[in-house]
C-alpha cells in the first residue's frame, strides 16, 4: 500500500509542480525557476541519504512524514495558477493573480491562455513534434535506471566491495546529483539545451 501511495504521489509531483512553476513564473524567468524543480528534488535525494544514514529509520519515517504535512500546509497559502483561474473562467482572479505574481516582470503577463483540448493541440505539427521529443527524452532518461541506481545505491555499494563505506557512497551521489543539477541550471544559456541533455 505504501509503495503504491507513493508512486502516486511522485506521479502527480512530476507533472504538477513544473506545470504550476511554468504557468505562475514570467517568461524572462521561466527556464532557471523550472529548472529549480530538479534542484530542490535532488537536495531532497541528498537530504534524505544523508539523514537516513545518521539516524534510524523510525527518525527518518517520521521526518519523511513531517515535511509534506508543513508543505501542504503552506501551499493552502498560494494562490490557483493562473492558467486554471483561466480555464474556470474566473477572469478577474486570473487577472489579480497575474498582477501580484508578475508585477516586477518585463513579460506581457496577462496573455490569453491556450483553450485547446489536448487532442486538438496534438493535430498542431509542431505540437506533435515537440510532444514525441519530450516522450522520447524522458522514456531513455527514465530507461537508463537513474532511480534503480539512486534507491539502491547502498545496497548496490556493499555487492560491489568498494572498501569506502557504502552509506557514504551514497551520500556522495545525493551531493553529486544536487550539485551538477544546480550547475546545469548556469550551463543551459552557455552551452544551449540540446547539448546538455
């Protein structure tokens, strides 16, 4: 039961939070602030190898339990995206919200929304495209066992005999994930997207 609540939960993270990032964040802002998704997931990653190797587990259950609780409290305090206020037709909210959200922003913030259903987005050929592109990208990222490797790093360490202590190791890909991520965040102007993906 707990693994199933859990993937349901990293399931509907994935999608919401980067969709509620891009739909709140002006548009000179939007690449870094999106990109702060993968950045505070892998000081999370970090966070948690690190904490679950100095306390017991019982600690680390109740820490794990303890943080989404404070941040589904906070988030009550947000304002509904936009984009949503849009789609239920609250025009006004939609407006108010924009303006307090984007009122330093240099981006015409109070744009029309797009109103097309998924399917009718898909008959567009660059929507299409752009659609089997980010399938593509995240089927091989997802393929190459990033999360097997991550969830099983410890374990993974004691089979391998390296003589450093395997709860270290992991520590160490934790520090190394959370560290190249929020480095990646600079490189994407630097070097361009298709690069460094």
């Amino acid at each position: 039961i707990g693994k199933f609540l859990a993937g349901i939960s990293v399931g509907f993270y994935s999608i919401i939070c980067p969709l509620y990032v891009g739909e709140i964040a002006p548009i000179e802002n939007r690449g870094a602030l999106l990109g702060s998704f993968q950045i505070m997931l892998n000081l999370g990653v970090f966070f948690i190898m690190t904490l679950g190797y100095f306390v017991s587990i019982t600690t680390l259950n109740i820490t794990c339990t303890v943080i989404p609780i404070f941040y589904a409290i906070i988030f009550c305090f947000l304002p509904e995206s936009p984009a949503m206020l849009h789609y239920r037709n609250r025009d006004d909210d939609e407006i108010n919200v924009m303006k307090s959200l984007r009122r330093n922003s240099q981006s015409d913030s109070l744009k029309i929304q797009n109103d097309k259903s998924f399917v009718e987005m898909l008959k567009v050929k660059s929507t299409r495209n752009a659609f089997i592109i980010i399938l593509l990208i995240f089927f091989f990222f997802q393929m190459s066992g990033i999360n097997i490797v991550l969830f099983y790093s410890t374990t993974i360490f004691i089979a391998s005999g390296v003589k450093m202590d395997s709860g270290i190791s992991s520590i160490t890909i934790g520090f190394v994930g959370f560290l190249s991520s929020f480095f990646g965040s600079f490189c994407l102007d630097k070097f361009g997207r298709r690069i460094l993906i």
